[in-house]
C-alpha cells in the first residue's frame, strides 16, 4: 500500500486475509481480525536444462526512477560479459537504460506468459530502494523465480528475510541499499562468473518453493 492508503476502511470488514506478517501488523492497527497465508506456487516444473549465454530478467511496475538506475550502472558487468542478454517486462524505463543491444522488451504479459519469460532466464533482477509503501511489498517474485530455477538479485527490502545465506541464495544475492545501484552491478558481476554457486543456490530454492 502506499503512503495515501486509507488504513480506516479495514475496520468495516469481519477479517482481513493477507500473505506477509508487515502487512498484517499494518492491518491489526484497525482490526484485529487478520490471517496470514503465505506465498507459494502452484505447480512445480522439472528443474531447466540451461546452456549458452547468461540472461538476466526483470518485471515489474510502478517501481519509480530507481530500477532504470540500477539498469544504467550494468555497464561496466556488461563490458566484462558481453555475451549477457537482458528480458525486461513492462518498465520501458528500465529497457532503454539498459546500456546493451542484446536486449528484448515485453508490455505488460498475463501471469503464465511472463512466468515463461521469467523462467527461460538465469537470473532475476528486482531492485526496491525503500520507498513508502515498498516495505509492504510481498516476496512473491522470489517464489516465482525459485519455481523456474532462476537466481534472484534482490534488495533488503522484502526479501532480506526471505534470501538465506547458503539455504535460499547468497548473502551477495541481497543488495544493501546503500550504496544501491552500484551494489546490484557488483551483484550481478559476481553470480555472473560463478555457475556452479549458481545451479546450488537455485536448486535449492526451487526444491522449496512448494
């Protein structure tokens, strides 16, 4: 929710169903009533067979100036790993930042389609830098990663929790926010180079993510 949301209207309602424990502390303020059900996926594909070049993924909306940001400092991983290509769903800001060719923009995608560009990637973008409201957000793209066996790069925000260290990724897979964009291109360099860390840090999450 963002900063604007009127909190007052969940007090009219029996109970409140909701998927993380920062939104129902929010909605326990006007109601006391309030159920978590986590985040999960609905089915569970054969882990993917993956060869050639790296591909890097990123979808989302609404998430202000600082993913194109983020997709601006990748010069210099780019330069190192040419080879890199980049799928960007719905932030056109984000694709024109990207200081790269090979590079392929989608509009916005029904659920299956971009799980299936998601899916065919090796690695997940999601920079979050902080803003009101993004502390609210779920952690339901990790599971969509760790479904298709794709490593995610993330922020603190939100998945500082999810993203465990040697279990569900690497502590370099969680982005410090100081720092910010520059911290995701370092992140990016390092699981660039590291295929076999790679396959064990997706393994395990996509055997988890039912």
């Amino acid at each position: 929710p963002q900063a604007t949301t009127d909190w007052s209207k969940f007090a009219h309602v029996h109970a409140v169903q909701t998927s993380t424990p920062a939104l129902a502390e929010a909605f326990r303020t006007r109601n006391p009533q309030v159920k978590v059900f986590p985040n999960a996926v609905f089915d569970l594909p054969p882990f993917p067979e993956r060869a050639g070049s790296p591909s890097v993924f990123y979808g989302a909306a609404n998430r202000g100036p600082f993913p194109a940001q983020v997709a601006a400092s990748l010069k210099n991983v780019i330069g190192d790993n040419p080879r890199t290509s980049f799928v960007v769903v719905h932030d056109r800001a984000v694709f024109d930042a990207l200081p790269t060719k090979r590079k392929i923009f989608h509009p916005t995608l029904a659920y299956e389609a971009y799980l299936e560009a998601m899916a065919a990637c090796d690695i997940c973008l999601s920079p979050l830098e902080g803003a009101a409201g993004e502390a609210f957000k779920s952690d339901a793209k990790f599971l969509d990663a760790a479904r298709g066996g794709v490593l995610m790069i993330a922020s603190p925000v939100v998945y500082a929790d999810t993203i465990r260290d040697g279990e569900t990724g690497s502590r370099r897979s969680v982005v410090p926010t100081p720092g910010r964009e520059l911290k995701f291109a370092r992140g990016l360099g390092y699981v660039s180079y590291r295929a076999a860390l790679n396959l064990t840090l997706t393994l395990a999450p996509h055997a988890l993510s039912l």
